[in-house]
C-alpha cells in the first residue's frame, strides 16, 4: 500500500467563462452585435444613397456579422482566427535580420 501513489486528476477542457457555445462566450457576443450595428449602419446607408442597391445593402447586413463570429470564434487551443493573425503580425514585426561581419577565425598563418 504505500507503494501507491495518488495521482492528481486533472480535467481538460475546464473552461473559466460562460459560452452559448463552443468557443463562442459573452466577449464574442458583444463584438459581434457591434459589428451588426456597423453593417447596419451600412446597409442603411447604401439604401439610402441608391434604392436600386437594397439586395446589397441586406446582403452586407447579413455577411458582415456572419464573418465576425467566424473570425472570433475560438478552436480548442483557445485562440480564434482574429488571434492568429495578430500573432502573426506581431511575429512580422519582431528582428529576424542579423547584421554581422565575418571574420575568418580559423585562418592558418
């Protein structure tokens, strides 16, 4: 018996928030009905500048807020689209030229 050792158990996929669903929680939520009241505003607008153009102005009320949750909804590993492209901007951005002058160290005299 005092070979045995008790293990901690660990559960994953734990998560600290409140989601509707997977990957998507309060803070999603709010950035996407931003976005709708922007497309809608937009859409608006559109309508308001040419009648001919009301398909378009739907069409951009419908898709804009659509692409948001898409783009904020986040994977398994916690990181969304949105996510992903900063770190690649920030990866971008970081030093990744090294100037230096070669000098022949091992120059036999």
């Amino acid at each position: 018996m005092e070979d045995e050792q008790e293990s901690l158990y660990m559960p994953q996929g734990l998560k600290n928030r409140r989601e509707y669903f997977e990957g998507y929680g309060k803070e999603e939520f709010h950035i996407t009905i931003l976005s709708g009241i922007i497309a809608a505003i937009l859409g608006i607008c559109i309508c308001i500048i040419n009648s001919r153009l009301l398909v378009v102005g739907v069409l951009i009320f419908l898709i804009i807020p659509t692409t948001t949750v898409m783009a904020v909804v986040k994977n398994n590993c916690n990181i969304s689209v949105v996510d992903q492209l900063i770190f690649m901007i920030e990866h971008g951005r970081e030093q990744k030229e090294y100037d230096y002058i070669y000098l022949d160290e091992w120059k036999i005299k």
